[in-house]
C-alpha cells in the first residue's frame, strides 16, 4: 500500500506521517526520504490536518495517488448525504494526474507548498476546463475557459483541482441551496442550513471531503458557514488576496480568502492565495509567505471588546450570545481583559447604507439578464432583490451611502484605540431548518429583507476589518457557532495570532467534530 510497514498500528503509522510536520513546507524532497514506507489507511490519511499531509507528500511518506484515492472514497462515503462537493470529476483522471505529481516528487523537481493536495475550488470562481456555474440555471453548461487569478496561484501551488464546492445562486443569500446543484446541509445536523456562500467548502471541511477550501465573503460567506460547521473562514482585509474583477479600480467590500480545520492549515492556504498581482491593482504589496507560520503572540494583558448585539440594535437568539459568552472565557483564561464595546453610531444607518452599496455592487451584475424574459424569469429572488433596489439608486445615492460607511469606519476603529480585537457572533442564530429560504424573524424581531439576519457579520464588513471566524461552541441541542475575531484595517495577521492562541485553549476542531455513521 504505499509507505508506512502495514505491521505498523495505526497509531504508530499516524505518527509515522506526523513526524515530518515540522519541516518546510515547500521544496524539494529530501534523498533521504525517497524510498518511504507504504501508507496508512483512508481514514488516516483524511484525518491528517493539511500541513502535516503536505509535509508527508513531500517527504514521500504517502504518495499523491494514495492521498486522492483516500478523499475521492471519504467523498463517496459521505458526500451523498451533504451534498457538499459538486461537479466531481472522474476518479481515473484524478488518479493519473495525482500520479503525475509522484512522478514529480521521484524526479526531485521542486514542487509548491500545496503539492498534490485534492482542492475543490468554490463554484464561484473558474477553473479551466470545469463547470463554472454559480449556482444558476442560466450557466448549467457552462464551461469555463481559464483559471482566475486565485485559481492559478493554487495550480501553481500544486493542488489537483478535484471539482466545486457548492454555493447560493451567484452566492447571494447565507444559505447554500441552489436549481443546478441543490442544498448543501450541515455537517452536524442534516436537516440544517450549512450556512453560505462558503457552504459547500465549510461543510467538506468539516466532513474531511478536502483538506483545505477557497471562499469568498461579502455579506459573512466566509464567517457563517464557517461558524455553523466548527471550521475556520477568514475575511481577509480588502485587497490582501488579488481577484479578478470586470472594473479593478472600483472597490467592493466581497474579499477572497481562504478556509480550514485549524489557524496552521489556514495561514498555509492564506500563503498561496495574497499577495499583490498587477491585474488586480488594488491588491495590497508584498508576497503570501510571510502568513504561512505566524509568529506566536501571547494574549495575556491584552484587550477584547465584546460587540455581542451592538447595544440592541441587531437582534441575536439569546442561546447565541450564551455560547459566545462562554466562549470569551477562554480568552479571560489567557489573561485578557473582556469588556463589553459598541461603536458610537446609529447602526440602522450604517444597515441602510450596506443595503445601498450592496444593491450596486450586486445588482449590476445581473443587468444583462433583465431585459431579457427567458433569462429574468432565471433569476431568483435574492438577484432579482438586489437588481430592482440598485435600478432605484441614483450617484448622489451612493456617495451619500458611501460617506455613511466611512463614518461608520471610523467609529468601529475608534474602538482599536482601546482595544486590541473586537469580537463578535458568526450568525444571529443557529443553522435552521433547511426548507427554509431564509429566516423571517430572530428573538421576535421581523427581518425586513433576505440578508437582515446576518446583519451583524455584514456591519463588520461595512467596517473594513479583517474578521476571522473560528469555534465558539454548540446550543443545548448540538447546533454549532461561532465567533468573529475581528481586527484593524491590514492587521490580518492579528487576527491569525489570536485566533491560534484562542484555538490552543478552545480546540473544538478537533474535539467535537462532527461524525456521521
């Protein structure tokens, strides 16, 4: 079977893999490690968090064909019942282009920090010779034609694109459920929401369906799912991960970034994916590399403002804020100082404005599709939402919604000068029931649109912070959240050190993962 002796137990033969965890993670392959033992099982090679399989890769611990067969059987296993990985392409041809990559490793050729590791990309984003729907019958068959730019650092890095993550109709909504693909449900709980855009890919992270996942986040895509699932998402600052864009020079607040089990694994990800590319020329200067191993940071002393539910102006299930609570112990627990914050201005203004900037940044997309009858009729509720509010918005509109954001801005960052993060919720509640198209009310408080219920993650966002989303704990019934770890403009690195010294305390990744029998 591969590398590790078979009369090795399994426990042995996990350490066996672990044991080179601690090299570099990109390079060549050490001559000493070029005749390795055979590998372990399927289960031991998907139970390896990313950074210790790409270490075992590279060493030749376990070979590229063993580690895709051991993904392509857990997603044939479990993925049925989730719903998480779609578009999977054929076993033979990922076997072979996996055996392609051992071939690179015996050659000794240098190989990517990622080499050989099964990816499914975000069916948001194009990956050559893929089905690139996003999520709409209007795209069904199409194909798409070349990588985008996150696309290609992957490839480069070494992945094997092994087919989509599923997402919300062109990710609108917190709620993966689309007319190509259909639901993708929680890893916990099967009647659930898996929460979205980023469903599919926090949801095969957790099911251990792919190593590591890309997402996107505009309205808490990233964070949401992300929360409900006991994964990590990481909205990175504007510009920190380059994206392709029909206009470069006018901002959105949507962000790229990456997903994952662990803080390690995501730093690793978040190494590949920023850094700056001229074709994207707001992207901020610099490579990835210096997130792959961020420098430890001790929390004792240090200060955490607790939004909670924004003095009262965001309603949250009260069972939310428990969990969140108990969470904020552990940072107590490592010395911190935990007090309650909230940015001094009205937050109905600043919700109104989102909603603004959102209709024009969302709604423009679908103005080819709007004088056509065949293809509006296409369009689901939340496009045709956003496309009728932006078509009502005139340019004095905007800059006005524009000039509210940069206040409201000012005021979130106001609170950095007293304290170090802020954190908050990931959702206002737990997943719901999946039938559901989105949620009408929270703690008995109607919700006026199709994205009011995340309006406390779509607040950070309005505040240009780079927010990282990891475990906070479960509800009475077993309902996963989680917590936004939330930093200044640019200090993404922040976040990874916080979060990393809140996971060593708080390691739910690792001891409440889900189990499906």
């Amino acid at each position: 079977m591969g590398d590790i002796d078979d009369h090795m137990s399994g426990a042995d033969r996990h350490a066996g893999l672990e044991g080179g965890a601690q090299s570099a993670v990109a390079g060549r392959p050490s001559p000493a490690t070029r005749d390795a033992p055979p590998a372990q099982t399927s289960v031991d090679i998907v139970a390896l968090n990313a950074r210790d399989l790409a270490t075992a890769i590279r060493m030749r611990k376990v070979s590229c064909v063993e580690v895709m067969g051991a993904y392509l059987d857990q997603i044939e296993r479990v993925n049925p019942r989730v719903n998480a990985i779609v578009a999977l392409q054929d076993r033979g041809a990922l076997i072979e282009e996996a055996g392609r990559r051992d071939a690179e490793l015996r050659r000794g050729e240098p190989v990517g920090p990622l080499h050989g590791l099964p990816h499914a990309v975000k069916d948001l984003q194009p990956v050559k010779g893929m089905p690139f729907t996003r999520g709409s019958p209007l795209f069904k068959d199409f194909i798409a034609s070349a990588d985008s730019l996150q696309v290609a650092r992957l490839r480069a890095a070494g992945v094997v694109f092994i087919g989509k993550t599923n997402t919300p109709e062109f990710g609108l909504g917190s709620h993966t459920v689309n007319r190509v693909y259909g639901a993708t449900r929680n890893a916990y709980d099967q009647s659930r929401s898996a929460g979205g855009s980023s469903g599919g890919a926090a949801v095969a992270l957790a099911l251990r369906l792919a190593p590591l996942a890309d997402g996107s986040d505009y309205g808490g895509s990233l964070r949401n799912p992300a929360g409900w699932n006991t994964v990590c998402g990481f909205r990175t600052s504007f510009g920190r991960v380059p994206n392709d864009a029909v206009d470069v020079w006018t901002p959105s607040m949507g962000v790229l970034g990456p997903m994952a089990r662990n803080i390690g694994d995501l730093a690793l990800l978040l190494s590949v994916q920023a850094g700056f590319d001229p074709r994207a020329p707001l992207s901020l200067d610099g490579g990835g590399v210096a997130f792959r191993d961020p420098p430890p940071l001790a929390l004792r002393g240090k200060r955490i403002g607790w939004l909670g539910d924004f003095g009262g102006s965001v309603p949250h299930d009260p069972a939310v804020l428990e969990v969140c609570a108990r969470a904020l112990k552990h940072f107590e627990a490592l010395g911190c100082v935990v007090e309650e914050a909230k940015p001094d201005f009205d937050v109905d203004q600043a919700w109104r404005a989102f909603i603004r900037l959102r209709a024009w940044h969302q709604g423009a997309a679908f103005l080819p599709f709007a004088d056509e009858p065949a293809q509006r009729v296409l369009l689901n509720a939340q496009c045709l939402w956003e496309l009728e509010t932006g078509a009502r918005l005139s340019a004095f509109d905007l800059t006005e919604a524009g000039a509210v954001r940069t206040q409201w801005s000012q005021a979130v960052h106001r609170l950095f000068s007293r304290y170090d993060v802020l954190v908050a919720a990931t959702a206002q509640l737990f997943p719901f029931d999946i039938e559901l198209k989105w949620p009408t009310q929270i703690a008995g408080v109607a919700m006026q649109t199709y994205h009011e219920w995340m309006k406390g993650v779509c607040l950070v966002t309005m505040a240009g912070c780079p927010a990282l989303a990891a475990p906070a704990g479960f509800s009475p019934s077993g309902l996963p959240m989680g917590i936004q770890i939330i930093a200044p403009a640019h200090e993404d690195m922040r976040c990874l050190q916080v979060g990393a010294a809140y996971e060593a305390a708080n390691p739910l990744w690792k001891t409440h993962a889900p189990t499906m029998s």
